[in-house]
C-alpha cells in the first residue's frame, strides 16, 4: 500500500497502529483481524486490483482461521471503496 495515496483518498494523515490499538478498537488480535465486526467501524479502502480476482481470502476473527469472498462482497460488507492505493 502508498501511504500517501491512501491519505489522499480519507484526506487525513495514516498513522500505524500498534497492537493495543488493533485489539482495543476492533476486538480482534494482531493476526487475525477479520474485516467486519470491529468493535469501532474502520474506514475501509480495498486496492482497485482486488476487482480482477474472482477469489479472496480474509482472516476469520482467529490467527488459524479465514474465510473465502468475492471482493464484491468484501466491500459490501465492509462499506469499503476500490481506490489507487498500490505502489
């Protein structure tokens, strides 16, 4: 990911979150931070080039656990948007 592109889009700064912060905000340990039912709901920003697979894989709550979706589905669920975000 371009920090810089993915500011632009949320038009703020990123800043990287420790492992206090993950687990405090979306329930979740490092390493198995599933993309839905965080405690606070994130900004989601999905790479546009996630729209060219057919199939994606995401952690499932568990460092030992994930789940399969279409990145259609990824981004309804999450209320995510494709953006320009790759180097």
């Amino acid at each position: 990911m371009d920090e810089q592109k993915a500011a632009a889009v949320i038009d703020n700064v990123l800043y990287r979150a420790d492992a206090d912060f993950v687990k405090s905000n979306s329930g979740f340990s490092i390493g198995g931070v599933a993309p839905i039912g965080h405690r606070v709901l994130p900004i989601v920003i999905l790479d546009h080039h996630l729209e060219d697979l057919g199939t994606i894989w995401a952690a499932a709550g568990t460092p030992n656990a994930v789940f399969c979706l279409t990145p259609k589905q990824l981004a309804g669920l999450t209320h995510g948007t494709f953006e320009d975000i790759s180097e």
